[in-house]
C-alpha cells in the first residue's frame, strides 16, 4: 500500500474515533443534564461531604423497643453510642441534645467522659422529679454543615426542650483531604473522581449496590490512618490562601445561621457553644529540649537564655514565611511563660494557634462568628474559651483542659458541663429546679478523679481507662480503642480476669451492636464471683435498655 494512502486511512479512523468519542461524551452530558433537572442520582443527605466518615444519614434515631415493650427512639449508627428515648415525651420529661464533633463524643475515653454525661447528672440532681433524658450526638470528625442536618432532623421530629452546640474544630477537613488528593493524584485518578461526582454514575452505583451503608467504627470504614494523615503530610502538600481560609470561615457562620433558624422556627432554646483548645499544643512530642540552645548556640538555661531569646524569636516571627511563623510564636510564648509574662504568653499561644498551618483547632475568628450568630439571632452564647481561660493555670488554656489538641480531659469535661448547667440556670432555659450549686459537683467530680487508683467497674462511672489510669493524660487520640485491643490481647492470655471481663463488657455496653457481647461477659463474670452488686447492677440496666 503506498504511504499516503495508508496515512489517508490512519487519519480517517482516527477522525471516526474521535467523532464517536465526541457523540458518546455529548450523549453522556445530554444524560447527566437530564439526570440533574430531574433529580435522579442526586446526592443525598450524606453529600454534605466526600469524606465518607463526615457523612449523615438521617434520621439519627431510628425506631425501637425495650424488652418490657416500652416503645422508644435509639441510636443505630455506630459511629454512636446506644442512647434512647420514650417514643412518647411525657410532660415531666426533660429532653435536651448536645451536638459536635470529636470533642463532644469525648474521643479518647468512654461516652461517660464527656460534657454531655456531666450536664446530665447535674440536671438529674437538679431535677429529681423529672425524666431527664440526655442524647450526645456528637460524632467523631463532623463539621458544621453535618452538624445542622442534626440539628434539623431532631428540632423537627424529637421535640427537644433544649440543644446545645459546640462544632468548629473539622471545618477544614474536606478541603484539606480534597486538595491532597488533587495534589497526590494521577491523571487518571482525576478523571475516574469527576466521573464519580455524577449524578449518572451515583444512579448506577446505587442500582448496582443498593442503598449506601451509613459510615461505621467497628467495620473500620471510619479511617484512622485518613484522619492522622492531616497533622504532618498535608501541611507539605496543601497550603490554603487566606481567601480559602476566609471562605470557610463564612461557610461556618452560614452553617450556624442556619442552625439558628431551625431552633427558632422550632421554638428550640439553642445554646450556641464557643470552641476551645490546647493553646500549649504544639504536637505530641512537644519542644525539643535542647530547642533553647540550639536558638542560642550556646548551652545555656534559665532566665537569662529565654531572655536572650526573645529578641531572636521575635526577629523570626518577622522574617518567616507564613507556614512556619506559627512555631515561632509558639517558641516566644514558651519563653514568655518560663519568664513569668503570663499575659504575653497567652497572646502569644494564641496567636500561634490561629496561624497554625493544621487548622484542626478553631479559631478566634470563628468563635467571633459563634458569637456574632448568636447575638443577631438572640440565641444564647456560651463562650467555653473564657470559662476555661479563667480556670486555667495563669489563664493558659492547655493540657489541664485538654490532653491533645481539641479533646477534653476529664477535667475539662466536667468544668464545661458545669458551664452549660449555669447557662441554663442564668437564662431559664428549663423549668425551674431545686436549687443546685454546679460549684458542689465541680469538687465532687474533681476530687474523685483525684483518688483514682484503677478504673471503676460501674458502667456508668466507667472512664475507659482499663488497667492504665495513665491514660488520662496520654496524648494520642485512639488511646481508647488502643486500650480495647490490648484488653482483647489480655483476656486471650487471662480469659477468667474479672475485672477485666467487666471492663469489655462495660465498652459493649455503649456498642449499638454489643448488647449481647456486654451480657455474656458480665454473666462470665458473675460466674468467677465478680461483685454481684455492681456487676449485677450492670447487667440489670443492660437487660432493661436492651434487648441481646
């Protein structure tokens, strides 16, 4: 065949590739196009977020029984712990919800480690006619826009006397993760993501698949390794321009807006919740400890050595470029501290909070918002910063309050529960109580954890701490389910550990799947003679919540 016929051929196949390919892609827009004006393959709730462990499905409380045929609501996604309520609110009924993230989950510890459980006990005590029923619908990772979905669905269908909201640690999450995955992917990858977020391909995937699952902890769909990728890796392949952060920042306000409305069109009294942190974080290794010298060059300590430094880490908060300014700042409020410039410290921890590069803490700009929100809309403010501040060591807010970045100590819990006990009190917000001194239960609880030799056995005072009390104040924020293997590891080795059948059962207890597993290790207990009273006690308020 002679040449040019040949590339006469060559062309003309690939000028019908090409036109096929361009009909097939005009067909498939027409589709997608048609799809969209309709409806079909739209995303749903759960599109609040491409991240799967951000996704909502509601309703959050599904329908159930009690085995003695009480009918009630409950939880059912497993990223939460078993909480229910009557079907039916009587008028004696004291309903009140709590909503967030990571920090009002109480990551790191048992559900009984949280604001919530200690707002509830308060409002028992205060209330002792009364049916006070409690739901903590905070989810590890949420940010607000999955938050007001929440708050929506339960304004609407659960008649809540009173919810409070405590969210702005998770803003960036997505942005973060989307902009690593652009910045990580393939040519090929990106095609396949675009082709994913097509109301064509989530039609014949839901056809395909079914209905998707909502997220879940125990299968592992939830993933750690995603969540710890955003400390280190993400601030050498993302950076976010100050517009970016800007918008976020006015998405957040726009979330809380809308959260107030709901409340308000529902008659719901809100308690909108500044965020806080640990101002001393700087991750969980903290400062090098020769940082000093090496500043220096000399070996030197003291007084003297972080006064030679200020100068020297003010010219660097000067001259660095904006990535790096916000482990200066954290340097001189070292520094400031140790020199006993309490008041320089603070502004100092907090200004390198707020240019920390992780934004995985919120920050004063959006609790500016917070509060903003709350006075345009004349719902209550609760400024959890200032309260924390004014109980904190020379008003530093770190790791008495807070044992990583965002996540509350024991402590912290309990000094913030009484905090949103006495908004409730100073603006009426329930019907009126026996009179309760929030001051009381603050020593009680304070004092308790003070006296802590071993974790308790009762299922309700159980911290999640297993056989290491030291826990408290570990810093890494998967301690608990690291505590729940090693407790898996142990009973392997001592299957007749009492104690320790208990404390697995106790953890069962909260699963939404472990009513059966919780029974069958309190029964073995009991059978090796663990303490009938409290075990017992345990597995009586199992049997009346839950069916196995």
């Amino acid at each position: 065949m002679e040449p040019s016929r040949s590339n006469s051929s060559l062309l003309a196949n690939l000028l019908l590739s090409a036109g096929s390919l361009a009909v097939t892609c005009l067909l498939l827009a027409l589709l997608e196009g048609g799809l969209r004006v309709v409806g079909l393959g739209a995303p749903d709730a759960s599109g609040t977020s491409r991240l799967k462990y951000q996704q909502i499905y509601p309703p959050i409380l599904v329908p159930g029984e009690r085995p003695d045929g009480t009918l009630i609501w409950h939880t059912a996604d497993q990223r939460l712990p078993f909480q229910s309520i009557l079907r039916e609110k009587t008028p004696a009924t004291l309903r009140v919800f709590t909503f967030g993230g990571s920090a009002t989950a109480g990551l790191g510890y048992s559900p009984n480690v949280t604001f919530a459980r200690h707002l509830e006990r308060m409002l028992r005590r205060a209330h002792p006619d009364r049916r006070v029923e409690l739901v903590n619908l905070g989810i590890v990772a949420l940010a607000s826009k999955q938050v007001k979905l929440l708050v929506a669905d339960v304004c609407l269908r659960f008649e809540p006397d009173l919810i409070a909201v405590y969210s702005g640690n998770n803003e960036f999450l997505e942005i973060h993760a989307e902009k690593y995955a652009a910045a990580q992917a393939s040519p090929l990858s990106a095609v396949a993501e675009v082709l994913m977020d097509t109301n064509l391909y989530r039609l014949v995937n839901r056809a395909a698949r079914g209905p998707q699952r909502a997220p879940s902890l125990s299968e592992q769909d939830f993933s750690q390794d995603d969540l710890r990728l955003t400390q280190d890796a993400i601030i050498k392949e993302v950076s976010m321009a100050p517009q970016e952060i800007a918008a976020v920042v006015n998405q957040y306000e726009a979330n809380l807006e809308e959260i107030t409305r709901v409340a308000r069109e529902t008659q719901t009294p809100l308690i909108l919740m500044s965020v806080g942190s640990n101002w001393k974080w700087r991750g969980r290794l903290g400062l090098p400890a020769d940082w000093l010298e090496e500043l220096l060059e000399e070996a030197s300590a003291g007084p003297g050595a972080y006064r030679r430094a200020l100068p020297m880490l003010e010219e660097k908060i000067a001259s660095s470029a904006p990535a790096e300014r916000h482990e200066w700042l954290f340097r001189a409020a070292v520094a400031s501290e140790a020199l006993g410039d309490h008041a320089a410290a603070r502004r100092q921890y907090r200004a390198a909070m707020n240019q920390d590069p992780h934004l995985r803490r919120a920050l004063d700009a959006m609790n500016d918002r917070v509060r903003e929100v709350a006075v345009r809309n004349d719902a209550i403010f609760l400024d959890t910063v200032e309260v924390l501040e004014e109980s904190a060591e020379h008003g530093i807010v770190g790791f008495g309050e807070y044992y990583d970045y965002v996540h509350f100590t024991p402590r912290g819990a309990v000094l913030t529960a009484a905090a949103i006990f006495d908004t409730i009190t100073a603006n009426d917000l329930l019907p009126s109580a026996r009179e309760f001194d929030s001051s009381t239960y603050i020593r009680e609880r304070l004092g308790r954890l003070a006296r802590l030799t071993e974790d308790e056995l009762e299922v309700t005072e159980w911290m999640g701490l297993g056989f290491d009390e030291g826990l408290i104040h570990d810093r890494d924020l998967w301690k608990y389910d690291r505590m729940l293997k090693e407790l898996d590891r142990h009973l392997d080795e001592s299957p007749e550990d009492v104690r320790a059948l208990v404390y697995r059962a106790n953890s069962n207890f909260f699963r939404a799947d472990g009513a059966e597993s919780a029974a069958r290790d309190y029964e073995a207990a009991l059978a090796l003679g663990a303490d009938a009273a409290v075990v017992g006690s345990n597995l009586a308020r199992l049997r009346a919540e839950r069916r196995p």
